[in-house]
C-alpha cells in the first residue's frame, strides 16, 4: 500500500504521535481536529460556535493540503461535550459543507484534548 502523510503548517501541527492525514489512493483519512488556533496552539476561545468554526476551517484547511476540500468528505465523526449543542453543529456544519451532505457518525464525550467542546474528523474521496 502506498500512503501519503500529509501536513500543513495551515492547521494545528499534531498533538501527539498521529499525522494530520494520510492519503492511500483517492482516499484521505484526516485526523480529528478541534478548535485550535494553528498559530498559538490554543482554543480560539471558550465559545462552542467559535470551536466548531474553527475545526471545520483545520479540517479543512488539511483537506486542502491533500487536494481537496470538505466538499470531498464522504464521512464526517463529530465529538461532543454536550450533545445539547447539536442543534449548533448542524447549523454551522450546513453552511460550510456543501449538499449533497456526507455521512456522519455523532458521539457525546466526557472530555476532549486541551479542553475542547468539539472535535471533527473525517475521510475525503478525491476525484
């Protein structure tokens, strides 16, 4: 199998030992991003909605670096601190991703890294 790492200094560099994405083929497995600025390594802020923005922009911003965009995404996971946001999430996710919208898997959790209330990744067919 060949696989391609693929890093961008556009989005937060990796917190630990993983790879923005990795890309085998037509296919990009991106790794879960959430709020962080790329430029100080901290949340954007304590506000959700500003978290959830930001995510999408890293997600996107390392769908880019491998040759597409979220418009690509074929599979969306979403991690929640408080599932009560939902309605959030989907609002912002509606103007951001463009229809046809792909599949998505949405997980409550207890705690994300450095404090995040949000986190999103996802897997990108290119064309």
């Amino acid at each position: 199998m060949n696989k391609e790492i693929i890093a961008t200094a556009a989005a937060p560099a990796a917190i630990g030992p993983y790879s923005q994405a990795v890309k085998t083929g037509l296919v990009v497995f991106l790794s879960g991003q959430i709020g962080f600025n790329p430029a100080t390594m901290e949340l954007v802020s304590d506000d959700f909605e500003a978290q959830v923005r930001q995510a999408f922009a890293n997600l996107d911003a390392v769908a880019r670096a491998a040759g597409g965009s979220l418009a690509n995404a074929v599979k969306f996971s979403l991690f929640l601190t408080d599932l009560a946001q939902f309605a959030k999430v989907n609002t912002i996710m509606t103007e951001l991703v463009p229809a046809p919208f792909p599949a998505r898997s949405t997980i409550g959790v207890a705690s994300l890294p450095r404090g995040a209330q949000f986190e999103v990744e996802a897997i990108l067919v290119l064309s």
